[in-house]
C-alpha cells in the first residue's frame, strides 16, 4: 500500500461520511481556535505587562557640584551597564516641575528655593526585573563616582513580581484545562466519525483485511481533517486579531509560527484521534 492510496482513501472518507466529517471539522476548529485565542490573549497581556509593570525605574541621585561635561560622563557610564535599557537626566528645575503635578503643591512658596537635587532616572531591562537583580544593580551603581544615592521601590517590585508569577501559574493551569478540553473534544469527534462507519471495519476484518490496510485510510482521514479544522481556525484567528488591532493599536500580530504550529497541532491531534478510535474495533 503505497501514500497515494492512503491520501485518496482518506480524502475519499470525506465523501463517504460527509455530515459526519462536517461536524468533525467544525468541532476541531473551534477547539483550535480557542486554543489559539488563549496563547495570544496570554501572549499580548504578558507583553503588555512586560512593558507596563516589569520595567523597574531607579531614581539615581548625583551630587550637585557636577559639572555638566562629568553629569555626561556619568550618564554614559551608567548606560553602560548590561542590564539598563536607558536612562535621562533629571535637573531639580523638572523634578520640581514632576513632584507638582503630582502632589498640587507649590514647594518652592512654602520653603523659598528648590531643595529637589539633579537624578539620572535609570530604566532596567524587564529581564532584571527580579528584586535581588535590582539590589545588585543599585549596589554597583552606588559604587560610582558622583553618585550620591538611588532610590527605588523595593515593596512595589516585590509584589510585582510575586503578582506576575501568580498569573503565571494560573494562566498554566487555564491553559492546561483548555488543552485538555479541546483535545478530548477533538477526539471524541474523530470517534463518532469512525463510529459511524463501523461496519464496514468489521467487514475489511471478515474478508481478511490487515490492520494496516484498514486503519491508514482512517489515520489520514483524521490527518486531514485536523488540517482543514486548523487552517479554518487560523483563518478566524487572524480575521479576529486583525480586526481587533484596527481598535486597539497595542495588539501584536500573531507570528507565522504560531499558525503553523497550529496546523501541526491539528494534525498531530487527527492522527492520534483517529489512531484511537479505530484501533478500539480492531480490538475485538
């Protein structure tokens, strides 16, 4: 038995169940198609929260007898490190300007000079966003000349990271349950489509039917039916994400590898699905 016949048997099962088949179809896209709107709301919230949430801001105060060529210097030195993505120098004039629109209040009425004194505001890396990353960072930067001392809020970071790794758990857990959904709604699909023709495996196993030649044409039914059912949900997932980023401009594209993954996801699933079923009226 050679490829050819399995793929012209297995598009032929199409015909031969048609509303069967339909069903299964159906059934398998839409199970793909939550899976694949779950790994891309997971994928936008983390990038969104990434940028949002996970960029730690160091305010790094300098001493003020600088001169503007050393605050330069120092600025460059501290862009430096690895693990700062930028940083902006912050004169007491746009400190004051920042702490009155913040706060409402006109500090320099109430104590007639300006007491803010120049910062760098460092940004780190969303990878050092850890708290004993930080720590070691602020340490060396304290460790250089002309800086003065750097503030940082340790208690907002702490529950940062302790609130991302709780999202992180439950979105595994939701994940996990939705895969598990799907894939047993795929398989139990396949199997009525299988079910449905019964009878005629109990015929190919009366007239001496090997199991091979029997279950290929099954196997590759399911192959194909998988492929249709993901490319359909591909389809509706990227219409979906396509309509949703003409709204929201922050939405990201949903990568090529993600498709394909879900196509071969589809695939994988047909195979073993159908592999399954029929292999429980081969049993007997």
């Amino acid at each position: 038995m050679n490829i050819f016949f399995l793929i012209k048997e297995g598009l032929l099962g199409f015909k031969r169940a048609r509303l069967a088949v339909t069903i299964s179809v159906i059934s398998i896209s839409l199970s793909l198609l939550l899976v694949g709107i779950f790994g891309v709301t997971i994928q936008n919230l983390a990038d969104i929260f990434q940028r949002s949430f996970k960029r730690v801001q160091l305010e790094v105060f300098i001493d003020p007898s600088l001169a503007t060529s050393q605050v330069k210097s120092l600025e460059r030195k501290i862009q430096q490190h690895p693990a700062i993505d930028s940083v902006s120098f912050i004169s007491p004039e746009q400190a004051l300007k920042e702490f009155e629109q913040d706060f409402g209040e006109e500090l320099v009425t109430v104590l007639d000079e300006n007491p803010l004194p120049p910062s760098i505001r460092v940004v780190l890396n969303p990878r050092q966003s850890d708290l004993n990353h930080v720590e070691t960072v602020v340490q060396e930067i304290k460790a250089i000349n002309g800086v003065d001392d750097v503030v940082y809020q340790t208690e907002i970071i702490r529950l940062v990271n302790e609130y991302f790794l709780i999202g992180v758990i439950i979105s595994i857990a939701f994940g996990f349950v939705i895969f598990i959904i799907s894939t047993l709604l795929i398989f139990n699909t396949i199997r009525l489509t299988i079910y449905s023709r019964k009878t005629i495996i109990e015929i190919m196993r009366l007239v001496g039917a090997t199991h091979f030649f029997i279950r290929g044409p099954f196997i590759m039914e399911g192959i194909f039916q998988g492929i249709i059912g993901a490319l359909i949900a591909c389809t509706l997932l990227w219409l979906s994400n396509s309509s949703i980023k003409g709204i929201f401009e922050n939405i990201l594209s949903v990568p090529l590898p993600y498709y394909i993954g879900l196509v071969g996801f589809g695939a994988f699933l047909g195979l073993l699905g159908s592999w399954f079923s029929v292999n429980k009226y081969l049993r007997y």
